[in-house]
C-alpha cells in the first residue's frame, strides 16, 4: 500500500487520505516534487520489518539482554492496576513536558461512579526559553511557584494534597513515586537533572514554596495517564499511546517478562520509550535526505530518530525542508525563499493540519505562507497540500508499524486468537489532525487483522488519568489492609503450631488410655511393617471417596504389578442404605473379575475402607462414623467386612476371601514400607484426611500384650471436636461446618481436606466482595452457590506454571468476571487457606513423630512418613509447605535429619506411597498396603 502518490501526471492508489485529482506540473518540477514526495512513501514490506524490528528490541530489553544495546528501554513504571470505575477523591495533577514549552495544573475530583466524571479544573503556564535551558532548581522552583498560584484560586486551606506528578521524559523508575531522569528531550536542557530522583527535586521545590501540605504519590508519563484516564471502551484499556511535541506508548505486560522486577504474579505498565527506536539498520530504508537534516539540526543529533519522523515538534520542521528545497530549485513560489521559510521552527504542526484541511486548506495555504513572506500561487497550493498530507501519512503509518507490535506482543503472550482490546490516545497530532487517526487504524487493521482495536481519545490529555494513578495507588492501599485483615487468621505462626503439637499429644495419650478424647487412637491390628520379602497375587479394594477401586496386585521378587479400575459411587448410593452401597461394591468386584479373567478364583481381599472404624481384628472392623459426605443406612456401629460378606452371599456364584481391613492411612504406611524400612507413620491428605503410626504395644489399652508394636489408626480429623481447635476457627470455618452434614464433627478435617478447602474459600471471597475489595463490590450468583469452588481449582490458581492470564481463565469459567488484581487476591487467598492447612498437618505429624521419639527414649530420630491422597498429590506446594513446618525446631527438637529424597524435610523422609489401594497410577511400584 502506497503511502501517497507521486504528484504529477500519475497518482498513488488506495492510500489513506491521499487526494486522487492529478496535478500538471512542467516536467523538471514534476520529476523534482515526485521525487521528494517518493522519499516518504513506506511500503507495506517495509512497515512489517519496522514493527518486527521493534517487536525484537523490545523483546531484547524486557529479558535485560545488553549487548547490543536495545534500540528501546521498556522502563517498568511501577503502575500495576488499571482502574475499575469506583476511584474516588480529589486529587492535584502537575504535568511537565506533555505539551512541550508549557506546563499545567489540574484539580481532578472522581466520583466513584462508572461514566459520571466531573471537569477537571485546569490552569496552562508558559515555561520561558531560559527556564527550559537553565539550572533544573530554576525550573522546579518555577513549577511550584505555578503550583501554588494555582491552589490559590481554589478553596485548599490547610487540608492535605496527594499530586500526582506527570513528567514526560526518558525515566528509570524505581518505584511509583521514585524516577530518575536519564535524558532530556523536546528541547529541554536544564543542567543538574539528569542522573537525579525529579520527585525529590518537585519535593524540595514544593517544601522551599512552603505554602501548601502537598505529598507528590506518583510520578507518571504522559502515555501511562493517557492509558488510566482511558473511559471503559469495548476491551480494557491496557495500551496508552502519544503523539505530542514527541511520541511514546505503554502497555500492561505480564510481571515475570519483565527482568528487572523481582515479580512473578501480576502486571506492570510499562512505558516502551519508542522515541529513541531506530538507527540505520532499522529506520535507514525510510530515512529520507529531510529527516537526516533535520536531525543534524536538531538539539541532539543522532537521537529519538523515530520520534522525530513522528512527534508534533519535527512534523512542520519536516514540511518546512521540504518547500525550501522546492523553493531553492525553482518549484514553489517562483524560486523566491523569504527569511521566515529558511528560519527553523517556522511552521508549526498546527499550521500543517490547516494547510493539509480538505475543506479549507487552500485558503489556509495562502494565508499562512503570505504570513511567512512568500508568494503563492494556485500551483504552490497543490504542492504544498501533498507536502503536508505525504509527510503525515508517513508518521501515520510508522506509528501504527509501531503499535502493530505492542499488539502483536500482547496477543502472543496472552495466546489470544482475536485480541480485543482498547488504545488510549493523547497528544497534539491526534487533536489538530483528524486523519492522522484514520490512517493509523487503517494500517494496523493491516498488520495485526487479528487484533480488534478500539481507539479511545484521551479527555484531558491525560490529567484525568494520571490523578487515576493516583487514585488507584490509594485504592490499592485500602483493598490491600482489608485483605490483610481477613486473612490474619490463617497466617499461623510458630507459638500457634506449637500449641496445636502439644494438644494433639495430650489428645493421643488420652486416647490411648481409653479416655475421653477427640482422637479415637484405634488399633489396627496391624503390628509389622513390610520387610519386602512378601510375594502372591491379591485383590485390593478402596472405599474413601467418590470412587471406588478394584485392583490386582501381583507381587514378585522386586516387581509389583498392578492393574486398576475406577468406579464412580453416586451420591444416591453413597447416601442410600448400607446394602445398596455394598451391593455396589460386589457388583464392581465381579464385574472387575470378569473384565480380568479372574470368575471363579479365589484371591486373598485387603478392603481398604477409610472411614473411622473400631477394629476387633485384622478382619473386624466397627464402623463408628460416616464422614466424607458418606451417609449409607443401618452401616454405623456395623461390622463392615461383615456387610461386604453379606453382599457377596447375596450375590451367590462370587468367591472372596476377605482377608484383611485396613484404612487408607495404614496402607499407604505399608506400601511405602516395602521400600523404606524407616516408614512407620502413613498420612492421608485428601478428601480427608488422617494419620497412622506405629505405637508402642504396650501404650495401648484394651489389647493384650506389652511388648512389639501396633499401627494406630488415630483418626484424627475428628481432633478438635472438643473445643480445642476453636481459638484458630475463623468465621468462614463456622460457615463451612454448619453447611456441612456432620455440624461440630471432624473439625480438623474442615480445615485441611480438599472436600472442604475451595469452601472456605469461597465464603472468604464473599466477604471480600462484600467490602468492596473484589469484583468491585459486585456479589455474583455463581459465587453465591455452594462448592462451586472446588478444591482442585486452588491447585490449579496456585500452579507456579500458571500464568496470571489462566488463573483468571480458570475464575472466569466459574462465571467470576474479574480483574488482573483480582486474579493477585484470589490468588493470595487460596494460598492462604492451604498454607494453614499445611502448617496445621504438619503440627499433627510433629507432634506423632516426637510420640514416636519419646516412646523410644531416643536421643534423635530417624523416620519416613508416608504420603497419600490427591490433596497432597495435586497441590503444588502441599509437600514443601510440610516440609517448612518440619523445619521449625521447637516442633521437631530431637529428630535426626535425613535426606534421602527431594521430597523430605529435616529429620522426615516425606515418601509419596504408591499404595494400590488409594493410588491410581505409580512412579515407583511398591507393595499394596
């Protein structure tokens, strides 16, 4: 696509605002004005390696690669949220350097209320030549004395100020009220600046001022508060782009692209300083004898060469070199220049769009160029007009190259099919030039079609969003001690778990001794580990959760081989009668038999049953309690091995021979002792949870015998029932336990398990919806419904692979539409909840591995825990944030430390069970429990 035709007997097609009547010019002139007008055409290839170009530097500079220097500087501007329409406040804006030689003063008031804005009050001062090229205090001081005469027209009194200051210059932020110059630019040169904090340099100006109690909260540049003052379009308004005296755009980029920033989560506004893109490589196929001029000219030869073939302050330079040269070669104005022609600054962008005017530009021509000295005649006009329009078309069309890249960038790396998204747009050109904008949009529809792009006009130039800077930080402020607050209760610390360690003891002691306790301390009749000489063909069975598994394992000399099937249990059948859930079991049984050519043998049958049972013996086991949202009739205070018997007489034509019942605690104890002979605790921590331990027989009442060893089973979910646990209950927990079906029961298990974590969740993000703090105050009926938040989705939010784009993907399925700062809290509260249950299951093992220690009367201990449950298996962090809690001395103070794999903690071996009655798919093939 042609940026404009050459000008004479033909004419350039299909170009954006080109004019399409022809002009007749004397063969040398036509020859001479096309060939001017030619340097500035950018061809479609040309303008794809420009935003290619771009796009490389960009990437070069966000990774922190330095050699080669990247071409642009992808300053973090510490901006980390866009606003949602409930800022509020009054706030003071002091803008420098946006609209060149000039300064202002704004009071912005926002109202809270999405689309009711109020006019911000405003005040221009006119910075004067030696100011800009002075000492920098002269120029500050300058700024606060306009500061203040400004507040003097207002109702201030004594009341204190947040400024936010917007300085549009090359900047190296190190935080939102930290910036430090690194060059100037648009004609500015005071000395002592550079290398210098300009928000320190305002603070002192304002305090030597000394007239009002103003605290400058942010500093921003003019692209960022063009992009926060956006006003809501059809996407969010995540990219600000100027076309001012210079040029310059930002956009939202993920945190952990960003090299400098120690950030992994979230978003941060970063200003690209495109101004400063080019060089010859890049920019020399479009570089025209004009621009190189005009650079050689300029107050800073050899820099900003992009911003200078685009911004407001170069574009009437560019038309003016170029109606000299005519004029000097006889072209224009019958070969006579005037002194105004050849005085540099002469024409300025304001007169380029008149002149340029469809409508009434000719007119405009005459009268401008009369004013210059010059002579103009029908001719001059024409020429002039494709002057104007060929040098803007081009700045146009580089700047579109430009964005095209910031787009392409974005819809990359959100893996987006179709980007939808809103452009914020201030400055000069896009004010005094209207067709700047349309062939802007023009040619990005060319370059990234797959970007839908809707371009939204700054209301103030940006005054309004760089008070929205502001506003937000405040905001953010609020939100983030509300949210604090509400999660103080989950943060346990060191003298809490130590507590909890040392009431678990004395509930195991009072447990074993028969006594009243809200640990049952069942045995299990169990009383060895593994020694790994065991071998045979068994039928294992699960019952614990929502599925039901058949297994076959067939042990050999070091092979375990396992084959598996999951049934589903409805909920009609979990919360039916006891017999239809058995009949259940049996009928998955034979059916798992038949499906493995096993009708009519008879294996030995280990029924893994993981619920809280008294057991008489290896094969008797009393069912005490349904939990797990378990409810079957005429089941409590059954002998479970004796319903399964029933229902396989039932059966008729079925051979079992039930050998053994165990829960999924002991199991995952056994397997994991068939490779570690240190394994003597089994942890459970999934659905629900629970722990086992090998204790001292002779501790345990009510079994015979005072020598060798014995697996309790402690059941300890239902720890706390007593009360005990109720200093560490939050509200969200008692909301979680009346809703559930077993109200005050299992409370420990309510605060670890998966069946209940997403719960307590939710109910937090209620509550913070409730103030205000997330989805903006606006209450969802999604969120409304029960368990709609499942646990799994807190495994997913918390994955250290996800980035912030798909745990919002993940929010958003559930019907939540949020934020990037929501995602962040949601997020936070998630890892809150399972960093608590954790810490409280890793006060439970402390407090069973020293019961171990002491029964031994040893000095330091070595033992392996063995760890089951989808829970700990799917949660990214649930095996170190165990760990964590190990390493805490006071709970662990005589346990020898061990190493042996990466998933152990100081003195526990943390093994993962492969446990064939609870896993469903092995790394390492163990013995089935």
């Amino acid at each position: 696509m042609d940026s404009i035709g050459p000008v004479g007997l033909q004419q350039g097609e299909g170009t954006p605002g080109c004019p399409q009547d022809s002009l007749l010019y004397p063969s040398d002139s036509s020859e001479l004005v096309q060939d001017c007008l030619q340097q500035f055409k950018v061809t479609e290839p040309q303008l794809q390696q420009i935003q290619t170009s771009l796009l490389g530097s960009m990437e070069q500079a966000l990774g922190g690669q330095t050699s080669p220097a990247p071409a642009v500087r992808m300053l973090p501007t510490y901006v980390g949220s866009i606003p949602h329409g409930t800022e509020e406040g009054d706030f003071v804006v002091l803008e420098l350097g946006a609209t060149g030689a000039s300064l202002r003063v704004l009071w912005v008031t926002l109202t809270g209320t999405e689309g009711h804005s109020m006019q911000p009050q405003s005040q221009e001062f006119v910075i004067p030549q030696e100011v800009m090229l002075g000492p920098g205090q002269q120029l500050f001081d300058f700024a606060a004395c306009c500061l203040s005469k400004f507040l003097d027209t207002l109702p201030v009194g004594n009341q204190g100020l947040q400024l936010g200051f917007s300085f549009s210059f090359p900047c190296h932020q190190t935080g939102l009220d930290r910036s430090t110059l690194i060059s100037w630019t648009k004609g500015f040169r005071c000395s002592g600046v550079e290398g210098q904090d300009v928000v320190q340099l305002l603070r002192d100006a304002i305090q030597r001022q000394g007239a009002y109690n103003i605290d400058v909260v942010a500093v921003v540049n003019d692209t960022v508060g063009t992009m926060m003052g956006c006003e809501p379009g059809l996407g969010p308004c995540e990219v600000g782009l100027v076309v001012d005296t210079g040029t310059n755009a930002c956009y939202m980029e993920e945190a952990r692209h960003v090299a400098v920033l120690d950030e992994d989560r979230g978003r941060v506004c970063v200003s690209i300083e495109w101004g400063s893109f080019g060089g010859d490589e890049a920019l020399g196929p479009v570089l025209t004898t004009f621009d190189r001029t005009l650079d050689l000219e300029s107050l800073n030869p050899g820099a900003q060469r992009f911003e200078k073939m685009i911004g407001g302050l170069y574009l009437g330079e560019l038309v003016r070199l170029v109606l000299a040269y005519l004029t000097q070669h006889g072209v224009l104005f019958g070969g006579c220049t005037s002194p105004a022609l050849l005085s540099q600054g002469s024409i300025p962008l304001k007169h380029v769009a008149e002149m340029e005017d469809p409508s009434d530009g000719a007119t405009r021509v005459h009268t401008i160029l009369q004013d210059l000295g010059l002579s103009v005649g029908a001719l001059d006009v024409k020429i002039v007009q494709h002057v104007c329009m060929a040098v803007c078309t081009r700045a146009a069309r580089l700047c579109a190259a430009a964005l095209a890249a910031v787009l392409f960038r974005l819809q990359h790396s959100r893996e987006q099919q179709m980007l939808q998204i809103a452009v914020a747009t201030g400055g000069q050109v896009f004010e005094q030039h209207p067709r700047f904008l349309s062939v802007l949009q023009e040619t990005v529809m060319l370059l990234v079609p797959e970007c839908d792009v809707s371009f939204i006009p700054s209301v103030d130039g940006g005054g309004r969003g760089v008070a929205m800077v502001t506003a937000v930080a405040a905001r953010l402020a609020a939100h983030r001690r509300l949210l604090e607050e509400t999660l103080a209760d989950f943060r346990l610390n060191r003298e809490q778990l130590a507590v909890i360690q040392a009431q678990m003891r004395k509930a195991m002691d009072k447990g074993l001794r028969g006594e009243a306790s809200s640990l049952r301390m069942l045995p299990t009749y169990v009383r060895a580990t593994p020694n790994g000489s065991e071998r045979g063909d068994f039928l294992a069975l699960d019952l614990g959760g929502t599925n039901f598994r058949v297994l076959l394992v067939r042990v050999a000399t070091g092979v375990v081989r396992i084959t598996s099937q999951v049934y589903s249990i409805p909920e009609y059948v979990a919360q039916g009668s006891g017999q239809q859930l058995f009949d259940h079991i049996v009928d998955c049984i034979v059916d798992f038999q038949q499906k493995q050519g096993l009708s009519g043998q008879s294996l030995p049958l280990g029924f893994t049953f993981s619920f809280p049972c008294r057991q008489l013996g290896l094969d008797q086991g009393i069912l005490l309690n349904w939990t797990k949202g378990f409810s079957a009739s005429d089941c409590e205070g059954q002998d479970v091995v004796c319903l399964l018997r029933e229902a396989i007489r039932r059966r008729q034509a079925v051979e079992l021979n039930v050998v053994a019942i165990v829960n999924d605690t002991v199991g995952t104890m056994m397997s994991c002792g068939y490779e570690d002979p240190h394994c003597e605790v089994g942890l459970i921590v999934g659905t629900g949870t629970n722990a086992c331990y090998m204790e001292e027989l002779r501790n345990v009442v009510g079994v015979a015998g005072d020598s060798g060893h014995m697996c309790i089973n402690m059941e300890w979910g239902a720890f706390g029932d007593d009360g005990s646990l109720g200093v560490l209950s939050t509200c969200f927990d008692a909301s979680v336990d009346q809703a559930s079906i077993n109200p005050s029961k299992q409370r420990f298990e309510k605060m670890i398990s998966g069946m209940y974590l997403g719960e307590i969740v939710r109910h937090i993000l209620l509550h913070l919806t409730s103030l205000g703090v997330l989805f903006r105050g606006q209450q969802t009926q999604r969120l409304q419904t029960r368990d709609i938040f499942k646990t799994k989705f807190l495994s997913e939010i918390e994955s250290d692979s996800l980035a912030l784009r798909q745990v919002r993907a993940i929010l958003e399925d559930l019907g939540l539409p949020l934020t990037s700062d929501d995602a962040l809290m949601v997020l936070e509260v998630c890892q809150a909840v399972s960093q608590r249950a954790a810490k409280l299951c890793g006060a439970g093992v402390a407090a069973v591995v020293e019961k171990i220690r002491e029964n031994r009367g040893l000095e330091e201990l070595t033992v392996s825990v063995g760890v089951d449950g989808t829970l700990y298996k799917l949660h990214p962090h649930r095996r170190t944030d165990l760990a964590k809690v190990q390493l805490w001395s006071l709970l662990l103070p005589a346990v020898l430390p061990r190493w042996p794999t990466s998933e152990e903690s100081s003195g526990i071996c943390w093994t993962r069970a492969w446990n064939p009655l609870v896993s469903s798919q092995p790394s390492h093939p163990r013995l089935p429990g």
